[in-house]
C-alpha cells in the first residue's frame, strides 16, 4: 500500500561548491539520511538539489543546514507542495 503523500513537500536547493561527481555523490548521501527525506537528486552542472520531504518531519532550514554542515554553500532555494493523486 503507498503511504500518503498529502504532507510531501519538493525543495529545489542551489548549492554553490560542488566541483564534481564526487561533491554530488557526498550531498545527496547526506540528505538521504534525513529523517523524513523521501527522495533525492543531486546534479553538480546545474548546482541544484531536488528533494522530495515529509514536511512534518523536516523543513527545508534543516535540509539547508545539512548541506552547510557538509561544506557547501546554499545560495538559494524555491519548494512547491507536491501534487495529490
């Protein structure tokens, strides 16, 4: 049975020091291990994360901090609720 998506949030997150495959790799394993992180991708051309989050469980201020905590910078970001089917 699929959970309820109705507090699923999505945070496009710019992220300024990533220099390669590598830097994606090390962001997105940190934030999968939020509590509350459903899904993520990193993409090191664009400077952007996506991730898709339990907005009850964590905001978008702790993602961000998660990023910091792992030495890159947050230069931006823009969420959206996610679409209830």
């Amino acid at each position: 049975m699929a959970k309820p998506v109705g507090s699923d949030r999505l945070a496009i997150i710019r992220i300024e020091g990533m220099h390669c495959h590598r830097c994606e790799t090390a962001i997105r394993k940190t934030l999968e291990t939020c509590a509350g992180v459903h899904e993520v991708e990193v993409d090191f051309p664009t400077g952007q994360a996506s991730v898709l989050y339990d907005k009850e469980r964590i905001g978008v201020r702790q993602l961000m901090d998660t990023i910091i905590e792992a030495g890159y910078k947050v230069i931006g970001f823009s969420q959206r609720e996610t679409d209830q089917a």
